[in-house]
C-alpha cells in the first residue's frame, strides 16, 4: 500500500472532543486508551495511586492502541476511558492520542501488557480501525 493510499483511506481512526467527550469516527463507543510507562513511572503509579501527568509535559498521553515504544518502557497500561478525567483528542504523525492533564486513578488500569507483545503491533504512521478494534 502506498503512503497516499493509507493516508486516503477511510478506515483511519480518528478520535473528536467536540462534545466534550472523546468520540471515535465510526459507529462503536471509546473505552480504552493505552499509555506506556518506564519502570520508574510504574513504581510510582503504584505507590502513590495514580497515574500523574509528567514533569517534562505537564500532561498525560495515551493512545488509542498499545504500543511498545522504545527500550525504555517497562509495561503498556490498558486504562479505562471515562470522561470524568478530562482527556482530549491530540493527533500526532505516528497515531491518533489522548491527553489530559488530570491524575488517573490507578483502578481505571485494566490490564496491563508486555511491552514485547505491544511492540509488535506498534501503530506505523496511522492507527486503523481494525487495529484499534482488536484492542477493545
């Protein structure tokens, strides 16, 4: 597939904050997003209780599908959406993110995934929706 058909195709997932909440361009509900932490960042989540936006950023980024990033990432965290956390819709070259600059409870984490596994189904320049599909 050519870069210009990927970028025209219709089954690109796209996430909207128009509403006040994050919606997706097809017809299924958001309910998961998905972050990857250092273990440093997983300690903390665990000792304080939530997952905090960063020193560097001031915010938290997640994405609509797990991604295993670089060496660094200890673990790929399934969080439960809920509005109620303030995420809004950050589109970036590599896929489709949300943000917010609450603290996340650590009991909206679900289930937590191998980095390894994460890695092999990395986003490449944008998130499908079948992707996305298989996560949910």
């Amino acid at each position: 597939m050519k870069i210009t058909q990927l970028f025209e195709s219709d089954d690109i997932l796209e996430i909207d904050d128009s509403t006040g909440k994050l919606e997706l361009n097809f017809d299924a509900p958001l309910k998961y997003l998905y972050r990857s932490v250092s273990k440093e960042e997983y300690d903390n989540i665990k000792e304080t209780g939530f997952i905090e936006p960063s020193e560097f950023y001031g915010r938290i980024h997640a994405a609509a599908v797990p991604t295993g990033g670089d060496g660094n990432i200890h673990q790929v965290l399934k969080i439960r959406y809920d509005q109620r956390d303030g995420w809004k819709a950050k589109r970036a070259g590599t896929g489709v993110y949300a943000v917010t600059w609450d603290k996340i409870p650590k009991e909206r984490i679900t289930d937590i995934i191998s980095p390894a596994i994460a890695r092999t189904n990395t986003v490449l320049l944008k998130t499908k929706i079948s992707q996305y599909m298989e996560y949910q």
